[in-house]
C-alpha cells in the first residue's frame, strides 16, 4: 500500500457524517453519544470480488458526553486491522451558539495517531435547515514529533427523512507537507433501530487523489 493511498484512507475514516458527531454542536448536559463503525476500503482497481481478500478494515469508536451547555469531552479511537492505533481525547467550547442560525465551536484534542504524539486543534461550522443541517469541520493534526502536519477539512450535507431516517453526504479531504490534496465523497443513511440506537450503512469513494473505494457499517446510541 502506498504512503498517498495510506492517507486517503486515514482522511476519509476520521470523522463520520452528522449532527450527531459535528463539531459545531454542544452535546445536552449530561447526555451521552456514542458510536462504531467498520470501514472495507480497497483499490478501485480490484474487483469487488476480491475487495474482502485485498481490502482492509479500519474500526472506529467514537463518545462524547455533554459536561455542561459550554462544554463537550469526547474520544475518538481508531483501530486499523495492521499499524498502530489512533487514541485522540478532546475537549469542545462554544464560540457562538443561538438558538437558531449559525452554529460556531473549537475544539482541542490531544493523543496518538500511529505512534506519533499529536495535538489535534479543530474548528466547526454548522447551520440547521428546515430539512437537515450543512456542516463544517476543520482540523490540524500536529505532531509533536517528526511526523510532520496534516489538514483535514470535512464538508457535509443532512437531510432528515420520514420516520427519522437520514441522508448524509460528505466530501471528505486532507493535506500533509509531503503528500498532495486529496478528497473522497462518502454518503450513507441512517434509520433509527429502538429509540435511542440506530444503525448507518454507506460508502466511499475517492475523486481526487485517492483511489479507493469502500463500505461503511455503523451504530450510534444516544443515551
């Protein structure tokens, strides 16, 4: 696997879509949230045939827990099936949140992403429509060590659908020093199972320097 195809599929399992896990939104005091998922990613080029065979799996556990209405903490792991995992603890304060309109919050996060310590500072930008939310979330992964930088930018679109079901379509990308830009479009759907846990099921698929694609299965749990 190449170090640009390593990247992409990094960038593209970072964050999963949705107001649920956005950063521009506080989590309800005393409220939790918490979800995993599993990515197959594999090259576009091999058939999905023998995508289980040549592909590879990236597991997610993601939480966040609603300390007060100014403060969040979270965690964001990420176990690849070779290499070392990625173990990120974060902490989200508002910058501007009303009522209705623009939703704007920081967030800082410290951890290990591949054995490398890094300080993780990020931006988010939400707006609730009549219908679902649009969604920016901006970050820097800076490594204390030689690893370099990387910027992750995720763009998303929600559309809220009968019965509580959801439409999540994002656009996904990252920049490092030695690498160039790359952007993957992931979009998936989420039904409700009980009341408080629902089920994700989605795809990726890269557009700009990244030549994979993939699937993606998923629970969150509101609680």
């Amino acid at each position: 696997m190449t170090r640009i195809v390593q990247l992409c599929l990094m960038a593209a399992l970072t964050l999963s879509g949705g107001p649920a896990q956005a950063g521009a939104w506080m989590r309800e005091t005393s409220s939790w949230f918490v979800s995993t998922t599993t990515r197959l990613v594999w090259p576009k080029d091999v058939p999905a045939a023998k995508a289980r065979a040549d592909g590879w799996t990236y597991h997610t556990i993601y939480a966040e827990y609603g300390v007060s209405e100014r403060l969040t903490l979270g965690v964001d792991i990420g176990v690849p099936r070779e290499g070392e995992p990625k173990v990120i603890v974060f902490m989200r304060k508002p910058i501007r949140q009303p009522d209705t309109g623009t939703q704007i919050a920081w967030d800082l996060g410290v951890g290990t992403i591949a054995g490398d310590t890094v300080i993780r500072p990020g931006l988010g930008i939400g707006r609730g429509l009549e219908n679902g939310w649009l969604n920016a979330d901006a970050m820097a992964e800076i490594s204390v060590g030689e690893a370099g930088m990387a910027f992750k930018l995720d763009l998303t679109y929600g559309i809220n659908l009968a019965r509580d079901r959801k439409i999540v379509l994002q656009v996904q990308s990252s920049k490092t020093a030695e690498d160039p830009f790359s952007a993957t479009f992931a979009p998936s759907v989420i039904f409700p199972l009980t009341d408080s846990l629902s089920a994700e099921v989605g795809g990726s698929y890269g557009f700009h320097e990244d030549e994979t694609m993939g699937l993606l299965l998923g629970l969150w749990a509101d609680f």
